[in-house]
C-alpha cells in the first residue's frame, strides 16, 4: 500500500513537472495575444509559440567556428536546471514527494545556475554582442538575487519554513489576512520577476536593438534545436515566476488533497490566476515604455527597498507585538 501511495506521488511529480513545460508556451502565446488585442494590432494564434519552437527543432544547427564545450552544452544545461526547477514548484497540488525538496532558496540556487552557464556560453564566442548580454545579465542578476532572498526570507519568517508546500499550506490556513509584510513581498518579487525574466520595462523580449536587448544579445549565435531549448526554457522561467506568485500569495483553490475533484479544482484555479496575471502584466507593458538600462539598478533597488520593508514590518508588527 505504501508502494502504491509512492508511485502515485511521484506520477503526479512527474504530471505536474511535464505541464509546467508544455504550458509555457501557452502562457506566452495568451500574453501576446492580449498585447495584440491591447494596441489595435492583428492578434496571432494562442499556438504560435509551438508552432515556432516546432521550426526550430527542425531547422539544421549552425555552430560559430570558436565554439568550445560550453557553448554547446549550455542549452542542454539550462533546459534541464529549468526541468529541476518546475519539478519542485507545486503547479496544482502540494504534498508531493518532491515537496522535501522544493525550497525556495534552492529555487534561487537553480536560477543562479542557468544564468551562470548562459554567460559564460555568451562570452566563450569572444563576440561584442555576447559580452555585453553576458555584463548587462551579470548586473541585473547580482541585483535580484538580494531582493529575492528578501522576499523569501520574509515568507520564511511567516511560515517559519523556507519550504513551498509548508508556506502554501500556512497561508491556506491563515486565510485571508492584509498582512503589510505579504504585501511588501509581493511587490518585490513581482519588480523581481518583471527584471528575471526580461519584461517591459527592464527588458523587451521581441526586440533585436543591440543598444537595449539584454537576454537576446546572449543567444544570437544559436540556432535550431539549441535556440528552441533557450527559448523554451525562458518561456519556463516565466511559467515558473508566474505560479510562483500565484501559489504563494494567493494560494486558495490549490489541492490539499491528491483526489481527482481536489486536483481538477487545482488546476482551474492556477490557469485562471495565471491568465488574470497575465492581464496585469500585458496592461502594465503596454502602458509603460522601456526604461534606460542605466534605471534598471534604481528599479531593482526598490524591489530591495521593497523587501525589505516587509521583512521588517513582520519584525515590527508581529514578532515585536
């Protein structure tokens, strides 16, 4: 019986693990379908990110004539830290096998991880474009990690786990409460999100102006299947930040329970969040305008500056009464 119960948690691991990767591109077909719609232009198909990783895959890959080892492995390594990744965020369900695992700060340690190596490939061309990626990734990066932990510790310090079922289950049976600290959290990880996965206005995905692009400048070398795996891991970075905010600070509808009406009721509940967070984020890029690289540092010190105020206002308001 205990091997049944097993088998049936790591199943659902490995259900939720492979919907966080098909679903991606889903989510960035509904985000630029809202875009479309938003600024009066002809909207393309909900599949078209499929259906443009589907080229990719197809296409013949295309090597500079320099590349080393790391340039060809990373995509592979990205891909699967991404794997990892998804593998420990509870999608639909918590209190799941992989639950002793899914800490957040190892969550912040894979991401480390998958920029680490993309840099490095971006610099092992030796071209300008690849460095200057690599630099802009590098700064950004050393600027979110900090305001991350931030927000992680103060979720740590209201759960008293840094662990995500332990928070998603907390928060469950606190219910509804406006906690300043939850709410200064969540500011900052949204402006951190924003910035790690390359939005408007820190970065703008669909753009190939060498003055302004960040996370394309690294990736202009691929091709084929090695720039299908990058783009589809990004489009699960942002998969991954996007339920991540759902689940933790709005977490109701998510299933407690590992029976077939919990689960369904689950995943309604995190596609409908995901879709009204996608509204937000469309509505929020269209009516901004890219800021200068050089206020992308004021924009993550105040994701910091965020943070921190709610570690702090926990300290003050909770802890000190």
């Amino acid at each position: 019986m205990l091997d049944l119960i097993d088998f049936k948690g790591w199943l659902l691991v490995i259900i939720q693990t492979w919907m966080f990767v098909f679903l991606a591109p889903l989510l960035v077909g509904w985000l630029t379908w809202l875009k479309c719609h938003l600024q009066n232009r002809r909207a393309p198909s909900l599949l078209q990110p499929y259906r443009n990783l589907w080229r990719l895959f197809h296409k013949d890959v295309l090597l500079p004539k320099h590349a080393s080892l790391i340039f060809r492995m990373n995509p592979y390594i990205v891909a699967g830290v991404m794997l990892i990744a998804a593998s420990i965020i509870p999608l639909f369900v918590v209190r799941m096998p992989s639950s002793a695992t899914a800490d957040v700060i190892v969550l912040v340690g894979f991401f480390a991880l998958a920029k680490f190596f993309q840099s490095l490939a971006a610099m092992d061309i030796g071209t300008a474009f690849g460095g200057m990626g690599a630099s802009r990734e590098m700064t950004v990066s050393a600027l979110a990690e900090p305001a991350m932990l931030m927000s992680v510790f103060t979720l740590a310090m209201v759960a008293h786990s840094t662990n995500l079922s332990t928070v998603v289950e907390t928060l469950i049976q606190h219910g509804l409460v406006l906690r300043p600290s939850l709410l200064f959290a969540f500011a900052g990880l949204v402006l951190v999100a924003i910035a790690e996965t390359g939005r408007i206005p820190v970065d703008n995905p669909s753009t190939h102006l060498e003055l302004t692009m960040i996370h394309e400048a690294m990736v202009l070398e691929y091709s084929g299947r090695m720039l299908a795996l990058i783009e589809w891991s990004s489009m699960t970075k942002l998969m991954i930040y996007g339920v991540l905010i759902c689940n933790v600070f709005f977490p109701w509808g998510i299933a407690l329970h590992h029976d077939f009406y919990s689960m369904f009721i689950g995943f309604i509940a995190i596609a409908s969040k995901l879709m009204l967070l996608g509204v937000f984020l469309v509505v929020a890029e269209t009516v901004l305008a890219k800021m200068r690289l050089f206020r992308v540092p004021i924009f993550l010190s105040l994701a910091f500056t965020l943070s921190l105020l709610g570690l702090l206002s926990y300290i003050i308001l909770e802890v000190g009464s």
